[in-house]
C-alpha cells in the first residue's frame, strides 16, 4: 500500500509541483490550500504523513501542528513544515515542543522533499544534504 501523503500548502504552484513528483515516486497524495481543510482531511482519513506551509490562511502551519498534537489519535503523526526562504524557524517559536521531524525552505528540490520523506518516516528527523538542496 502506497504512503499517504497530505500536503496543505495555500500556493497552488508549490502543491502541483510536490503533488507531481510525490505521486511519480509512488505515493498516495492528497493537496488543500489551508491549515483547516487539513485538519478536516486528517479526521476523514488520517495521513502517513503532514506536510504543512507555515504561513496560510484560516489556520497556519504553527496552529494546524498544535491542532495535531493535541489530539489522542493523530499526536504522533510525522511532520514536515515548509517554510519560506529566509524565514528561519526557531525553537523559540514553538517548532521543537511541536514534534517537527523536518523544515525545508521555498524554494525546495521535489527530489530533496521526496528524500525528506523517506527519512522522516525511517528515522522520524531528517538532516539534509545541502548538496540536494
């Protein structure tokens, strides 16, 4: 049975792009735009993996994370968060009592995501190759 994926991500062009590379490379792919319809996809049929924008709207990365870890039967999921570049996310703002497995900044190499997955959900941290990136 293939992963599955959820991808929230409210730039159309960024989901399209992960959403071509990750269903080529065999997984189960679902997109929405905000951190809400996320949190709804999650209830209806819980994810392999969430990866998640930081900055969207109606719920953000930070809140839809939150939403995730404070329910019993989704605190354990694996998280990536994207996050635009230069936009240095901290400890301090949360992310490390949060559980994220992985930041990756936009613009991101599909090919370096598709490997962030894999280690994520091999490992539960990923470390990147800058040389990927």
């Amino acid at each position: 049975m293939a992963t599955k994926v959820l991808i929230a991500d409210d730039e159309m062009h960024i989901l399209r792009a992960a959403e071509f590379k990750l269903k080529r490379s065999g997984f189960d792919v679902t997109c929405v735009e905000d951190g809400q319809e996320a949190w709804e996809a999650i209830q209806v049929e819980r994810p392999d993996i969430l990866i998640t924008d930081f900055h969207m709207p109606r719920m953000d990365g930070l809140m839809l994370c939150r939403t995730v870890r404070s329910n019993e039967s989704t605190a354990t999921l694996p998280i990536i968060m994207l996050t635009a570049k230069g936009f240095d996310l901290s400890g301090d703002d949360g992310t490390s009592e949060l559980g994220i497995a992985a930041v990756l900044a936009k613009p991101f190499s599909p090919r370096g995501l598709v490997q962030c997955i894999q280690e994520v959900l091999e490992t539960g941290t990923y470390v990147p190759n800058v040389a990927t990136f």
